[in-house]
C-alpha cells in the first residue's frame, strides 16, 4: 500500500504550482481527479512542445491523474461536484482570492459541510495581506521576492531563474501542508485550510540572503554561479568545457590546491574561507590557469578521486541520459494512451522503503476521458 492510498483529491488548479503539488501526493499514491474547464481545460494542454498534437509540457505533470470537465457554473455540474466533494479528502485550488467564495465553495463554507475535508489554495500573493488580490506569474514573484536580485552575473541586469522556481517551490510547500493537514485529522477529526503564496515560498528559500541582508544591512548582489559566502564554489572552466568545484571547508581547499598541485593553502589570501571570499576573483584566475590545461572528463575524475565535490555542467539531454539519475528512476517513459504520442518524464524523487519503485509513468488524461470511470466510482461509492 502506498502512503496515501485511499486519499482522493479534487484538484482543480491548472498550470504549474498546483498541479506539481498533486502530482507529488499522487506518486505517493492518493488519488487525484482533476476537475478542468469544458472546451479547454487545464491552460498547459495549449503549451508547446507538442507530440501528434499533445502538449509534452501537460502530459510531465499530469500523468496518472483522471479528468473531468465541470462547468461549476452550470446547475448539473455544480450537484457533480458536490458529490465528488463528499467523497474527497483534499480540494486543491489556485484561482485569485475570492473565486470559490463567489461559486459558494470557499473554505468557510465548505468546512461547515464537509468538515474533515482539507482545502489547500496556492496564489500569488496568498490569501491576506494588501495585494491579496493582484495576479501573479513565476516571474513577477522571482522579481518582486528577491531571486531576481541574486541571480545572473556580476554587474550585468537581474536574471530569472531557469526553471520555474515561484510556482514550483509554492507547490512543493502546497504539498507539504496537505500531508501535515492529513496527519492532523488522524488526531482532531477535521480539515483544515492551506494557504501557500508563491511570494512567501521565494523569501523561504533564500537563506544566505536573509542572513547577509541581516547581518550586514546590505543586500547582496548578483554574483553568477559563485556562492556570496563559500569560496571556491563556482563553475571553472576546462579545455572543453565547464565544470563546478564546491570546496566547502579549509580541509577540503587544502585537498584542493594538492590535487592541482597550487601552493595557496598557506597564503594568507586564502587561508580561511572569508579571505578566499574577498580574493575570489584572483583565486578564481588561478584554479583556471591549471585547469584550461586540461578537458572536463579528466578534471572530473581528478577531483572525484580526491573525493572532491564537483560535477559537469550538464545540458538536459545529458541530464537524460545521466546513469546516476538512470539508476534511481529519475527518467521514465510514461506510457502511450492507445493511439497517443510517447512522452518521458521525471520519476518520483521521495523515495521510501514502503513505496514501490515505478519503471513507467500511466499517461496523462484526455480532457474528461475519466468521466464515465468517475461516475461508477461515484455510484458504487453512494451505493456503499
């Protein structure tokens, strides 16, 4: 049994935070019915690129779940959903503040009727405060939550992330809250509502920048791949290519300047990791000096068999292809609906003793391909 079997969840979010955080609760084994808009559905199933006509963007993050199209506008979809209500555990929402109030489904209204169920709402800017109400985009959080403002290279303009950290860390924490609000009904017997702002997930990520803006009164800036606080911590360049190097501690820079034969763990430049910081330029030109020398393939092994932090800076077909990730079922098929394209997606990154690995991904559903199954679920449900 999966951890979360027998948990049903609502999810009517669309995009990305939402939708990640159910996909992470369903890999862990809940049931995830997923409630889309007649005629279009889920915005993602219009995102490029596509395979036969099929969006590979909405097939990554929503495999395994089933579909239905509910106008909750609309009398005979409204009285669906309100059965589907009362055999869910978990209703996940990402529409601006006010939306479900105004369809009669907010959380003070639904916790009277249905007082075990736990509501978990992600937005912009969360729930309370003065811009409650504005929208709000991966972008327009990185920016205005600080990650812009430490991100890209020295002196040059603010950079956004590549990967869509506002929504995805809003909903790596939308999933944490659920199961925090499953394992208290165990105790009290009821629900609870979650309240994730994708603003308030950029701030709790960024704990160097807290600590120096704190600790200094100066906020940091933009330093490319160098860590502000650890020296040498950075991408260095080889023969070929580019590489990393994270020496975290003096023991391991001593390590270091051996491996590339550098007499600098005496110098009193770099003798201790805030001299390293404040030359970090010069250090930086040194290590390069040997190893332009040299490709990446064989600075990798060279550190490696110091036991050196270090790793090749990969582009997304060798991530594809990296054995390591292989090995631990990060790169799975998911699997052809009859008729449909072949995608591939990442595996399940939680790994317990208690959950079986997978070797394939169920395909992503059509929009409301799942109805006829739900309303035998649904039946054999009110039957029991």
């Amino acid at each position: 049994m999966a951890p979360l079997s027998g948990v049903t969840i609502l999810d009517l979010t669309h995009v990305l935070a939402g939708p990640f955080a159910s996909l992470s609760l369903a890999d862990l084994g809940a049931k995830v019915i997923k409630v889309e808009r007649p005629g279009s559905g889920d915005d993602t199933r219009a995102f490029p690129p596509f395979i036969k006509g099929q969006s590979a963007y909405f097939a990554a993050l929503n495999t395994g779940k089933a579909s239905i199209a509910l106008d909750l506008k609309a009398e005979g979809d409204r009285a669906l959903f309100e059965r589907l209500l009362a055999r869910a555990d978990v209703v996940l929402e990402n529409y601006r503040p006010g939306v479900m109030e105004r369809l009669g489904y907010g959380y003070e209204t639904l916790h009277k009727t249905h007082p075990r169920l736990i509501y978990g709402a992600v937005s912009g800017f969360g729930h309370t405060g003065p811009d409650a109400a504005k929208p709000a985009y991966d972008m327009v959080v990185q920016a205005r939550g600080g990650v812009m403002s430490i991100t890209g290279e020295e002196g040059g303009p603010p950079v956004r992330v590549g990967a869509s950290i506002g929504d995805i860390v809003a909903g790596m924490f939308l999933a944490q809250g659920v199961l925090a609000a499953l394992y208290d009904r165990e105790k009290t017997g009821l629900g609870a509502k979650i309240d994730i702002a994708m603003l308030d997930a950029q701030l709790a990520i960024q704990e160097h920048a807290v600590a120096i803006t704190t600790a200094t009164g100066t906020p940091p800036g933009r330093t490319g791949a160098r860590h502000p606080t650890i020296t040498p911590f950075s991408t260095y360049r080889a023969a070929d290519g580019f590489f990393v190097i994270a020496a975290g501690n003096d023991a391991m820079f001593a390590t270091l300047c051996t491996t590339l034969n550098l007499p600098l763990a005496a110098d009193p430049r770099f003798a201790t990791n805030a001299a390293r910081c404040q030359h970090h330029a010069l250090l930086k030109r040194l290590i390069e000096a040997v190893t332009l020398g040299a490709p990446v393939a064989h600075w990798i092994a060279t550190l490696e068999a110091a036991h050196l932090p270090t790793g090749r800076v990969q582009d997304m077909a060798q991530v594809l292809q990296d054995p390591q990730l292989l090995a631990r079922h990060m790169v799975l098929p998911v699997t052809a609906s009859p008729g449909g394209p072949s995608f591939a997606a990442a595996g399940n990154p939680i790994k317990m003793s208690t959950l079986d690995e997978i070797s394939a991904r169920a395909p992503a559903p059509r929009l409301d391909g799942d109805r006829a199954a739900i309303l035998a679920w649904l039946n054999g449900a009110d039957r029991a």
